[in-house]
C-alpha cells in the first residue's frame, strides 16, 4: 500500500482492509515507517521504533492488524524502553507486559515504537530535554500540546490513524485541540492501570487515544476497557459496545455553556468565535444549549494549592524510586529545573496536607455532580487560546518553584483539569478552526460519571455535521495536505 493510500484510512478502515485480504499487516506496518521517516524528522513526534514480531489475525477485531504507538509513559511493553521523557529514566526497560499493553496486543494491533512526552507528563506542551521539542504538524513552530504530545503530532501527521495517552490534567484532550483530532478521556476506572499501579496521580491519571475519527476511539476503547483483579476502581460496564454508539442519535441533549474559565484567564477571540459557532450548530441539531456558571466547590487559589500538593508529591515518589532504581543523582543533571522544583516541592508535603488535598479533590467531584442532576453535558472550550509557539511554557520557568509551575499549567488549560479531578468523561471535539490562521480549535464536552456512550453519540453526530473532522494536516517535503 501506497502512503498516500494508506494516510486516507482510518483505523477501521485499515482493518477492514486486513480483513477482506486486500492488505496484509505488514504492508500497513511498511507504510507507518515510510511515513514516519518523511514526516518525524521535522516533527520530531516518534522517540523510538523497532522490529516487530505481531501476527495478528484478520478481521479478529475491529482493530486487527492496525499500526500503532504508545506513549513513552505509563504502559510498559516487554523488552522495550519507557524512559517518561527523562534524563533520570535513561535506559529503563520493561520487564513484562502491563495488563494494558497485553490488551493493545488481544486487539491485533502493531505497535512499533513510542511517543514523545514531556519530563515526566509534567506539562501541557511536549518540550524534554531528552528528546527536544514535538512541533505540531499544522505550524512547526507552534506547541503540538501534551502531555500525549507526541501522540498527537504522529497521528496528525499521519504516521498512524490511532495512538495511546494518557490523561491526567488535559493530556489527550490539549493534544487533540492542538493537532486537529479526537480526544476522550475516559471515566476513572474504565481502563486499568495495572498490574504496578492501582492509581496513578490518586485517580487523576487515565489512559485513551488520540485519532482522526470517532470510531476509532470508541473502537479501541471497546478493546481495553474493563478492570484488572485488584483494581480500586470500578466503573460500571457499558450496556452496548462504544462502536455502536457512534452511529446512535444523541436525543436533544441538555447542554449548559462555560465561555470563560475557572481561573481567571479570559478566553481569547478567536476560540470564542468558534465557541459561538458550535453553540450554532448543536442548536441546529435540535440540542438545547444556556449559558451557565458552574462552581468548583472551592475557590481557585485552594484548588491550585491541592493539586499542585498531589502531583508533587507522587513525582518526588516517582523521582525517589527511579534515582535509587538507576543509582543516579537527583539534580540539574537528571532533571530539568520544573520537575526539581516539583520535587522539592513534593517533599516538603505533609501527609496532613496530602490527605487535606484528597479531601478538596472529593469537594470538586461533589460540586460537578450536582451540575450533571440538571445537564446532560458541559460545553467549553478546550483551550482558551490557539496552540502557542514553542518555548512559551518555558518562559521564567526557571525561577518557579512546584506550585508556581502547576499554577502556570492550570492557567493555560484552565478547563480540561477539573474533570481529572471528578474522574469524570470528557472529550475535545475538532468541530472547527480558526478562519484567519487556519489552526484547529477543539471543544470539550463533559458528561457525568460512566457517561462515555452519551459523548460518543454526540461526538458521531458532530462528526456528520461538521466540515472540520475527520481533516487531517500531512507535513510532507515541506509542504502540506489535507486528507
């Protein structure tokens, strides 16, 4: 198969392909790294590929014999390294299969190779020092997002049509608003985290995709969903598969509006723009769409302060154990200055305050709760601004200490966090992009908890509606294609 074929498809489309006989798996596999090698150099999306020994059978699931990457983080595969972007993790190979990757490989899917990451998932832009800067696909000198950075910039780019995430602050859905794609992150619980972790960030952190369609996520998410022996979470299995729910109508939902952030951040013109069109658009569809003001529970100051004493103190854990894992120093030489500062600052965390912040994280769940008695679903921008140029994050980063960098993080995707925190649904949509520049916008919706079909079905519908999905920007020799 061509690259020029083999971009047009998606992961259902690939597999079926598989399926009838009319492309065998390692002809996609063939096509992936072609396209990886014209593409990665200039985006820099793909840390690591290697030979692959997979034999999936045809047409055994929707998904059989599809190419696909894992993010550098989070998911272990045997025999492969999961560096999480790090100076400190350099050289850390797994030893077996997480219960994840062990599904990825009952779904048929090719997994040959793994995806950039900031230092540690620590940001909402994709920059290490170990593995410099993923730049997004649409504009090279913009962010491609993260902390799924790499993901995202891969399967814009088209190297694969899907790829893992994970999501503990926004991860999916700011790389899906930045690179023009589909992003969900699943409810807690759906997708186990085992067999290493019950949790990972206490509950905040999920796995997902990113991909140019609908299906396909619900596809994937079909195959990996469902808990481990042990596992803290549960949450209740879907009564239909994801797949089908794409192409079920939605019903007139009820759907409340956040324009402007918690925080304090004004949402900028352009993403207001298209914030009103959308709002347009659901209403043309029958959806019955207000403004509303939705409360936190607790005021944005404490809210910053609990998270910020949650992620720091699991990354000083997670510092703690690598250092003495690798027998490496804990300093400037393994550790770029925001993740030491988060150290730091993690180990200056109490218990008294560690359980103090768990309590503000069962506050926000109750607060966002209540909102969905009275609503179907949540409407706000992903993002308030454009994807920014590369280097912005890094601005003064320097002289932060761990709370005033997760105060910077949160001020810059001031809506996504907050559903981390309720383990709630919630998905970016590219439903359109910005008429002066041409860069994608995405909007997220959120739904209650276990609520993933609802999203689904609405996610289809827009999908239908909408000029934008589906379009998907291929950096080749320099010059741009939208299939």
């Amino acid at each position: 198969m061509r690259v020029t074929e083999y971009v047009n498809f998606d992961a259902v489309g690939l597999a079926e392909l598989v399926a009838k006989g009319e492309v065998t798996p390692a002809e996609l596999e063939a096509a992936a790294r072609e396209a990886a090698q014209a593409v990665n150099p200039r985006i820099n999306a793909i840390v690591e590929t290697w030979p692959t020994d997979d034999e999936p059978d045809p047409g055994s699931t929707p998904l059989a014999g599809v190419p696909f990457l894992i993010k550098d983080i989070g998911v272990s595969m045997a025999g492969r390294r999961m560096e999480l972007g790090s100076r400190l993790a350099v050289g850390n190979v797994a030893g077996a299969d997480s219960s994840l990757m062990r599904r990825f490989r009952r779904a048929g899917l090719v997994t040959f190779g793994r995806t950039a990451t900031p230092e540690m998932a620590y940001s909402v832009t994709t920059e290490p020092v170990l593995y410099g800067a993923t730049r997004n696909p649409w504009s090279l000198e913009r962010s491609a997002g993260g902390s799924s950075g790499g993901a995202g910039a891969a399967v814009a780019a088209g190297v694969v049509p899907i790829a893992h995430g994970t999501d503990a602050a926004g991860s999916l859905r700011v790389p899906a608003a930045y690179n023009g794609l589909f992003g969900l992150k699943p409810t807690r619980g759906r997708v186990s985290m085992g067999p290493d972790f019950d949790e990972l960030f206490n509950g905040l952190a999920v796995h997902g995709s990113v991909s140019r369609t609908v299906r396909d996520s619900a596809a994937l998410l079909d195959q990996i969903r469902g808990p481990e022996p042990g596992d803290p979470y549960f949450a209740q299995q879907p009564s239909r598969p994801y797949a089908e729910e794409v192409t079920r109508h939605p019903g007139s939902l009820r759907i409340g509006v956040l324009t402007q952030a918690w925080g304090g951040r004004r949402t900028t013109t352009p993403v207001a723009d298209a914030l009103s069109r959308t709002v347009r658009l659901l209403e043309s569809l029958g959806h019955r769409v207000v403004e509303v003001e939705v409360d936190l529970g607790v005021d944005w100051e404490e809210y910053v302060l609990a998270n910020a004493r949650l992620w720091t103190a699991n990354i000083a854990a997670s510092v703690d154990q690598l250092a003495a894992a690798f027998d490496r120093p804990v300093d400037s030489s393994t550790l770029e200055p925001v993740t030491l500062a988060g150290y730091r600052y993690g180990q200056r965390v109490s218990g008294a305050r560690f359980v103090t912040a768990l309590a503000i994280r069962n506050r926000v769940a109750r607060s966002l709760a209540r909102y969905f008695d009275a609503h179907d679903m949540l409407l706000t921008p992903t993002l308030p601004e454009l994807p920014v140029p590369l280097g912005t994050y890094a601005e003064g980063a320097e002289a932060l200490d761990g709370l005033g960098w997760i105060d910077r993080v949160f001020d810059r995707s001031p809506f996504t966090v907050a559903f981390n925190v309720a383990g709630t649904p919630a998905m970016s949509v590219p439903v359109t992009a910005d008429a002066e520049t041409g860069l994608p916008i995405g909007m997220q919706f959120a739904a209650g908890y276990g609520l993933e079909g609802s999203l689904f079905r609405l996610a289809g519908q827009l999908e239908q509606a909408s000029p934008w999905s589906g379009r998907t920007p291929t950096v080749w020799a320099g010059n741009r294609t939208d299939h």
